[in-house]
C-alpha cells in the first residue's frame, strides 16, 4: 500500500510524456502536467491533451477533459468538459463545457454551456448556455440562455431569454425574453417580454415595461411606472404620467366636499386617464387643515363631441397640519376612492366638469387604524383644449 502513490505518480508521468499515435498537427499526450509551459511535461504549445494540470502558466491547443489551472491557462483551439482555473483562461477557440474561474474567462469562438466567474466572462461569438460573473458578461455575437451578473450583462447581437443585472443590462441586437437590472434595461433595437428596472428603454416594444421611467420608440403591451413614454402607443399605460404623440394634456382646477381647492394634471392615452393632483384645505371638519396628494386611474366610457364619462379609481395621501392636542387627530392618513365624473366642452381650451363617487378614510396608517366611508362629489374646469 505505501508504494501506491509512486504507482500512481509513475503512470501519471508516462501518461504524460508518451505521444498518442493518433497525432496529426502536434503532439498528443493524454496528461499534460505543466509548471510553466516551457517547464511541463509537454512544452510543445500544439500539443492537445485530455487532461491538462498547471501551477503558473499553462499552454496547449486543446483540452479535452479536464483542465485545472492556477494563475492563467492559455488554449489556442477548442477546449471541452471541465475547466477550472484560479486566475484567467483564455480560449481561442470553443468552449463546451463548464469553466469555472475566479478571475477573468476569454473565450474567442463560441461557448456552448456554462461560464462561472468571479470577475469577468468575455465571449467574441456566440454563447448558448450561461454565464454568471460579479463584474461583467460580455457576449459579441448574441446569446440563448441565461446573463447573470452583479453588476452588467452586455450582448452585442440578438439575445434570447434572460438577463438579470444588478446594476444593468445591455442587448444591442433584438431581445427576446426578460431583462431584469438594478437600475437600467437596454434593449437597442426590438423588445418581445419584459423589462424590470428603474430605467427601460428599448427602440420597439410588445410586453411590458415595469419601473419608475419607461421609455420606448414604438410599444404594444403594458407600462406600469412612474414615467411612461413612447412615440407610439397600444396597449395599457398604468402611470402617473403616460405621454406620446397622442396623449392628451390637460389642467383640472376643482373642489370637493374633502378639499377646497385642488390642481391636477391629466394625461390621456388611448382612452386610458392618469390624473396627479395636489390640494389644500379640509372640509370633512374632523382633522386640521390638511394638505392632499392624490393619483386617480381611469377608462374614458363615453365621447359624444361635447360630453365625456369617465371612471376612474384612487388614492388621496393627507397630511394635517400639526397640533399640540393629542386630542386632535394629526397622523397622516389616506383615503381611496371610486369616482364617476362628465365633462362638458364650453369652448376650444376649457370645460366644465363635476362628478360623484365614495371615500374611504383611513384615521392613519397604522395597522388596524378604523376607517370611515364617505360621500364624494366635487366639481370644477378643465382647462388646456377639447382634445
């Protein structure tokens, strides 16, 4: 038993220096043990290998099944099965495989299967398969599969499937599948799925759009953000603000029996009405002088040339002025409502308005806060053009 590991060491090394008698191009060794290439059992840098084992520096055509490697391997074919390295792998030919590589991975063909990286993946062609890196995936020539980084996942032609980001993601061919990023989504040409992000853009758009900006050339589908903007719009606009060449812009100046005076701004797209407003001055008479801000989102019912119906439902947040009597009930607090209101054309840039609908008043925020219901009827003008 104790001259076991001399066995073992000693078939590794013939292994290692016998030539295969199906050489073509370069040598053939089927375990290619390296220290630096040029110190290795095979420093003929065409050799192909089945196995490859390096410390510094290894070098070879071709691995075939498994390569380790510590600080850096460099292949100028195609490498298959298993790769592991500590530092950087540069392949120039094909990866079919895995690699796994704490540092940076090269590849400079295509990537048939999975990069796994600590810093970075580099691919010049295609990638069918995965990478996941903390810095940066990089694909030149489009992938199918799966961009997963902390930081950003670029493709340069067409991707298909999923990218997720944590700070962003880059498709400048067309994408196919979802994008997922931190911060922003970036699909240069056509988009068919879904983007999440703070920021969305892509050039032409069928699905949907979830973040606070949504930003698209033309868009079939939904956007569901703060921001919505495209030139040409279908589908739903769920937003504060939803704007493109057809959106219609317009001032609403009115009161109601909950506030005395209240501003919005309307924008309506394709029927759909988003209105912000902000307003002054209880009128329910249980809180202090309050201050409102409110979204309400509707459907446009009814357009017969001088009259409009629509129905809309809403959030109201209030905030009282404060008081030093804890009897007095100053905690900001909300209201939701349902509303149906018309309008009426009394000339190009003005109409007039009023409407009814139901409240619901929270006392605060608070976890089980009671609540109360409460008649809503409010009128006033619209004012900016009969669109």
């Amino acid at each position: 038993m104790k001259r076991f590991p001399f066995i073992l060491l000693l078939l590794i090394t013939v292994l290692a220096t016998v030539p295969s008698p199906h050489a073509a191009a370069g040598p053939n060794h089927a375990v290619s043990l390296q220290f630096l290439h040029s110190w290795s059992t095979s420093p003929d840098p065409e050799t192909t290998s089945a196995v490859r084992i390096s410390l510094l520096y290894g070098r070879s055509a071709s691995v075939t099944w498994l390569d380790l490697g510590g600080a850096a391997t460099r292949t100028s074919g195609t490498v298959r099965g298993l790769q592991g390295t500590l530092g950087y792998a540069g392949v120039g030919g094909d990866l079919r495989g895995l690699a796994l590589t704490l540092g940076v991975h090269l590849v400079q063909q295509d990537v048939h299967g999975l990069q796994l990286t600590g810093l970075s993946n580099w691919v010049e062609g295609e990638l069918r398969g995965g990478q996941y890196s903390f810095l940066l995936n990089r694909v030149g020539e489009g992938f199918r599969g799966a961009q997963v980084a902390t930081i950003l996942n670029q493709s340069d032609g067409d991707g298909r499937w999923v990218q997720l980001g944590g700070v962003a993601n880059v498709n400048v061919g067309d994408f196919v599948g979802v994008q997922m990023a931190g911060i922003v989504n970036h699909a240069n040409a056509n988009l068919a799925g879904v983007q999440t992000g703070i920021l969305n853009y892509a050039n032409d758009v069928q699905g949907v759009q979830v973040g606070i900006l949504n930003l698209g050339r033309t868009f079939k589908g939904v956007q569901i953000g703060i921001i919505n903007k495209s030139y040409e719009f279908s589908g739903l606009p769920l937003g504060l603000v939803n704007l493109s060449e057809s959106t219609q812009v317009t001032t609403m100046v009115y009161a109601s029996n909950h506030a005395a005076a209240t501003v919005g701004v309307r924008t309506v797209l394709n029927g759909w009405s988003s209105i912000v407003s902000v307003g002054y001055g209880d009128q329910l008479g249980d809180v202090n002088n309050s201050g409102f801000f409110g979204w309400h989102f509707g459907r446009r019912l009814l357009d017969r040339g001088i009259w409009r119906l629509t129905a809309d439902i809403g959030f109201t947040h209030i905030t009282p002025e404060t008081s030093d009597d804890p009897a007095v009930r100053d905690k900001n607090h909300s209201a939701g409502q349902l509303r149906l209101h018309g309008e009426w054309r009394l000339g190009r840039t003005t109409a007039l308005f009023a409407g009814v609908g139901a409240s619901n008043v929270a006392e605060s925020y608070d976890d089980g806060a009671a609540s109360s219901e409460e008649f809503l009827v409010f009128g006033g003008l619209v004012l900016g053009g009969w669109h």
